[in-house]
C-alpha cells in the first residue's frame, strides 16, 4: 500500500501518494490521485499546477500528468494554457449562481422522476450511504462526507432513469465538484449541519416516494449550496481576477 507524501508548496500541502499502478491503469490511477487533489487541495482558484512538484510527487513522468491534465479539463476542473501547463479553474460569482441554478433544475427533476421509478432496493442503497455519510459528519471527517454526499446525489440521479438527464447532470457536476467541497467548508452558521439535516429532509421523502416534495427540497439544498459557495468565494478571494 502506497503511504502517502505529504509536500508543502506555497503555503499548502499536497495530499498525494506515489502511483503504484497496482489497482487498475496507471492513466485511472493518476486521474483519481489528481483529482482527488485538486477538489480537496489546498491550490487556490487560478493557481498554476505544479507539474515538477506533482511528477515528483507521485513518481511519474510528465507524459502521463498532462494526459490526466486534459481529461481534467474536459471536466472542468482544469484550465489547460497554451505552452504554459495549466491552472486551476477559476468561476466568477456569476458562473456559480448559473451553474447552480442549472443544477438545482436537474436535481428537482431527478428527484421527482426517481419517485416514480426507485426501487426498495435502491433506496436501502441510498439509506446505507446516507448513515455513513452521517457517521463522517460526526466524525468531520470532510473528504468521505463528500465523497458519500455525491454518492447519493449520483444514485438518485440515476434512479429517474433518464438517460439524457444523467449525461446533463454529469457534465455539471463534474465541473462543480471543486466549488460543492468548497462550500461544506463554510461554517456561516454551520453550513455543514444545515446541509446533513436537508439530507435527512431527502432520505425521509425519497423513503415516501414523495415526488413533488422531494423535488422542492433538492432544489432548495442547491441553492442553499450556492449561498456557501458565494459566501466561500467571498471569504476567500481569488488572485485570478475579478470574481464579480
């Protein structure tokens, strides 16, 4: 088992293992190590990626990063410069409110297809992340929070059984992946308790198979997510320009 490095650049640590290639492609390998670095990491909006820091890092030629680089940047989560490397992506307040205004219309959507068509099995799915989701709230323990948090979003996704609004919904998500962590670690009144307690409110009606009410509630938990991420983007502003 990989154990892993911890490197101090710029005042933040980079939380990143040696690739080992043992547990699947090392192109799937590096993918996941930058990505989970990239949403977790400490890099701020418009940073530069430290290419010879994360090669030496993770043990791996320079080849390989920019190929994870580009499918990151497909995803959104990346901004690929001309004869420059590439930078962390950078979203305006405008950007965040659209973006989420968009995704808290899909999430409505998911929700109230997801009633019509879940099955008992997959809401006892839904019901098992959602209590360990809410063991590593006790726990505070962020990354698996999230990681459990999207879990169940994906899964209720993917219980309306549409298929073109689980490739819509993909798309976004991938790109607001960065700003959603960002927004649990806004603690304006415990954001991240509100956001646990507005889970159970999504369990309870998932649970009832209360469409319309679940719909609603999706939609809100959206936009209460988009308040913490503005209030993040505030508190901590970027250097990459104007985030008007």
């Amino acid at each position: 088992m990989a154990i892993a490095d911890e490197v101090e650049e710029g005042g933040g640590v980079l939380l990143l293992a040696p690739v080992l290639g043992a547990s699947g492609s090392l192109h799937d390998e590096i993918l996941a190590g930058l990505r989970r670095y990239l949403i977790e990491g400490s890099l701020p909006d418009g940073a530069r990626i430290p290419e010879r820091l994360l090669c030496a890092t993770m043990g791996v030629s320079r080849t390989p990063l920019r190929e994870a680089l580009k499918v990151l940047a497909s995803e959104g989560l990346v901004e690929l410069l001309p004869n420059r490397g590439a930078r962390v992506r950078a979203f305006t307040k405008n950007d965040i409110r659209e973006l989420f205004e968009v995704m808290g219309g899909l999430e409505a959507l998911a929700g109230r297809l997801a009633c019509e068509h879940i099955t008992d099995v997959e809401v006892a799915g839904v019901e098992q992340l959602h209590y360990d989701m809410y063991a590593s709230y006790m726990r505070r323990d962020l990354p698996t929070y999230f990681a459990l948090n999207q879990k169940i979003h994906l899964a209720i996704v993917a219980a309306a059984r549409n298929s073109v609004l689980t490739t819509t919904y993909s798309n976004f998500a991938s790109r607001l992946q960065r700003v959603r962590y960002n927004a649990n670690r806004e603690n304006h009144k415990d954001r991240w308790g509100e956001a646990m307690r507005e889970h159970e409110q999504i369990l309870d009606a998932l649970q009832r198979r209360a469409g319309l009410e679940l719909s609603d509630i999706l939609f809100r938990h959206l936009q209460n997510k988009r308040a913490a991420a503005l209030r993040y983007l505030d508190d901590h502003p970027s250097d990459a320009g104007d985030q008007r």
